[in-house]
C-alpha cells in the first residue's frame, strides 16, 4: 500500500496576504555516498538573471481563499506569484506595482451597484487602468462573461474548466493583449498630441501682414528645447495704413515655458503698439513696460532689433535693444552687418532707458536678414570656437554665391549651422528675411 506524500507549500505563494499553490512533494530518494564533484575554475557569470516572475492578484468570494490548481508557470517556466483578497478594499491595498495581473471572479458581490451584473469589474477597471484583467465565472454564464470582455476585461475563463496550463496561457496573453492596447493608445495620443501641437503653433507663430507691399517675406524657426512648440524667441512683420513695413526680431533669456510665453506676449503686444502707430524709442519703452509686468522674475530680460521700412522701400529705421545688428545683402556685393553703434540695453535691464533710432539706405533692390543668437552661437567642430557673426557672413554670401534667396538660403543657413555644430543646436533659433526686387 503506497504511503502518502506530505504536501509543501509553494515559497513564492507563502508571501503574507498570497494564496497558495499546493503541489505533490517528489518522493524521497535513497540514500547514495557522496561523491566529491570535481573541481571547476571559478569563472563569472554565463547567463543573465533570471526574470522577475509575473504575480497574478485574486480577487473572489471565497473564505477558503487558494485557487485549486497544481501549478502556474508563466511562458519561461517560472512560478507565477499568487495574492488573493476577498474584496475590493483589500484588493486595493495589495495592488501593487508589481501586479500584472487580476482575476476577478464576476461572483463578487458590489454593494456599491446592485442591479448591474459588472459593477465589481467596472469598479476593478476603475482601480487598476493599466492592469491585464481576466473575469471567472460559471459556464451557464457565457452571454455575461462576453459582456465583461466588451467592457474592458482582456479575457475570461469557466470556473468549471479552469487549470494550471489554461490559467497560465491565459494570463500571459492577458497581459501582452493590455500592453498593447496601452502602446496602441499612447500612439493614437501621441498622434493626437502632434495634431494638436501643429495647430498651436500655427496659432503661435505669427502672420505676416504684407498685403500692399512688393517686399517677399521668408522665416524660419527652430526651438532649442526637446518637443518644445516655441522657445523664448519671437518675431513678426506687418505693414501699417501709410505703406510703411514694420519688422521686428527679439529673443527672452532662458529656454523655458515661461520664457516661451513671455516670448508670445512681447510679439503680440509688439504687433498692436505697431499697428497703433508707435515707433522706434517709444514702442520699445512701451515693450519694456511690459516685460517688466509679465516676466516671472526679475533676471529675466529680452533683446530685440526693429525695423520700420518706408513705403518706397529704400530706406529703413532701426532700433537694436541689446540684440545683433541684421545683415544685408544687395546684388553684386557680398552681404554685411548694418552698423551696430549706439545700440541700447536690453528690454528690462534699466529703468527709463533709452534706444536710439538709426537711419539705414537700403536702395533699390536688397535682402534684410533678420536673427537670434542661436544662429551665430553654435560651436564649429570639436572645440570651443562659435560660428560668431564674422563665421555667419561669411556662410551667407557662400550661399547667395551659389544664387540662393529666401526660404531656400534660410534652410540652407540653417542647416548648415547645425553641421558645424555637430548636431542639434542648443538654443533657440529664429531668421526673418525680406527681400525687395527693385525699382
């Protein structure tokens, strides 16, 4: 007569607040001599450490409280870690990160919704968004069980079928199935995101207001920080009632959403001072009042260069508040720097500064080229040397000597600042072109 096999509990399962897996203990073996095993040259380690184990949460009606199974493996041969609690409170507290899954039984009572047959299930989908979730319940119960899947559960077993090997395939393709349903819905969001961010900043970056003028308008622009929609530079362009265009370029110190921000404020405010006839001095005294009220501290300061053109297009105002001079270029003579003295601070260094306004001849036909920083600060190879504005002139007229204009020479520009850099450029980068044919 066979003598009976003691049983063993499962060490994985034998956690406080587990359920355990009860599995037949191997029979003893007979007593053999030792044999000593020969030596072996320490070596390091030959394979990587084994996975984490998957743990699998119970959550049923049952006092007894151990599901009735030989053994669960997960896809690797590893024991699936078990937890059971009797409620939905105690299920809340052992939903730890470490949970991959839950099994739900569709018995549970939910005090909460008595009438709807899924209210434990919705409650559970509710307390754990990001968790696989398979349902049990009775095999007379199939239209119920199916409902459950429809709702969010990603599967369901019969308690009458129920197994080790059933309970294992079905938990892994649980939890792979809720992976990707979450990959899948951050790649819609993402998708959607993008969407959303394209259209803000089209809303953001501004709309050049030209009509009436022969000056052809080009711009590029290029944030510093990582999925950033805008950084703290800013520009924009309109033409007031009597025929003069009105340019302007500007950059807020720091790389920030507040600076980003700050950024939209002083373009739009810019735009209505423009278009309600303020110029030179005035309009940047105005700007600064501005600066001051909205910037979030007091370090933060803005540099900005405007350009008022006059209705025949050959002379032009500039005003440079702590920014770099633009550079112009006409036919048949290389582009250069307009003169830069006498330039005032920037906007929000000095209370009652002043910005002198400096008359410019353009001629008949010429290109305006409008900057930020980001542009001339980017390093050139590997050491410590900046492109600098010398470098930047000297890369455009290398461009316009290949018979480059507007968007065309600005991607070029760009582009090419980025290659002496060695990669993305670090700050934020804005270029403004106007161009006039002549006559």
């Amino acid at each position: 007569m066979p003598v009976p096999v003691p049983r063993q509990r499962d060490t994985p399962a034998a956690e406080s607040g587990q359920a355990v897996l009860h599995t037949a203990a191997p029979p003893a073996a007979a007593p053999t001599t030792p044999v000593a095993a020969p030596a072996v040259p320490r070596r390091g380690p030959q394979t990587a450490p084994p996975a984490t184990p998957l743990t699998l949460l119970v959550i049923q009606d049952d006092p007894a409280g151990g599901l009735t199974v030989p053994e669960v493996l997960d896809a690797d041969g590893h024991r699936i870690r078990l937890r059971t609690a009797r409620n939905l409170t105690e299920a809340a507290r052992l939903l730890t990160p470490d949970v991959h899954c839950i099994l739900l039984d569709l018995s549970l009572p939910a005090p909460a919704s008595p009438d709807d047959d899924l209210a434990a299930l919705r409650q559970v989908l509710g307390l754990a968004p990001h968790h696989a979730v398979i349902v049990l319940t009775s095999e007379t119960d199939a239209e119920r069980a199916a409902e459950a899947v429809r709702v969010g559960a990603q599967d369901f077993l019969f308690r009458d079928e129920l197994d080790g090997r059933l309970l294992s395939r079905a938990i892994r393709y649980a939890v792979e199935r809720k992976r990707a349903d979450i990959a899948q819905y951050k790649l819609a969001e993402s998708k959607l995101r993008a969407q959303e961010n394209a259209r803000l900043e089209r809303g953001l970056l501004p709309n050049p207001l030209l009509e009436g003028s022969d000056l052809r308008f080009a711009a590029r622009y290029r944030p510093g920080r990582s999925r950033a929609l805008l950084g703290g530079d800013f520009y924009d362009t309109v033409r007031t009632p009597d025929g003069t265009v009105h340019a302007m370029i500007g950059d807020v110190c720091g790389h920030g959403p507040d600076e980003a921000a700050l950024g939209v404020e002083l373009r739009i405010a810019w735009r209505a001072l423009t278009l309600a006839g303020l110029c030179g001095d005035d309009l940047l005294a105005t700007l600064q009042e501005v600066l001051e009220v909205e910037r979030p501290c007091d370090e933060i300061f803005a540099t900005l260069c405007t350009v008022d053109i006059a209705p025949d297009g050959r002379r032009a105002g500039l005003c440079l508040a702590g920014h770099p001079a633009p550079l112009i270029s006409r036919p048949g003579r290389p582009a250069r720097l307009l003169p830069y003295e006498n330039s005032g601070p920037a906007l929000g260094l000095l209370p009652r500064a002043r910005w002198p306004r400096r008359q410019v001849e353009l001629g008949g036909a010429w290109s305006l080229m409008l900057y930020t920083d980001g542009l001339i600060e980017g390093r050139i190879g590997e050491g410590r040397e900046r492109l600098g504005q010398d470098g930047m002139v000297e890369m455009i007229n290398r461009h316009l000597d290949r018979g480059l204009t507007g968007d065309a020479l600005l991607e070029a520009s760009v582009t090419e600042a980025r290659r002496l850099n060695g990669g993305e450029l670090t700050d934020d980068v804005a270029v403004v072109l106007l161009s006039r044919a002549g006559g």
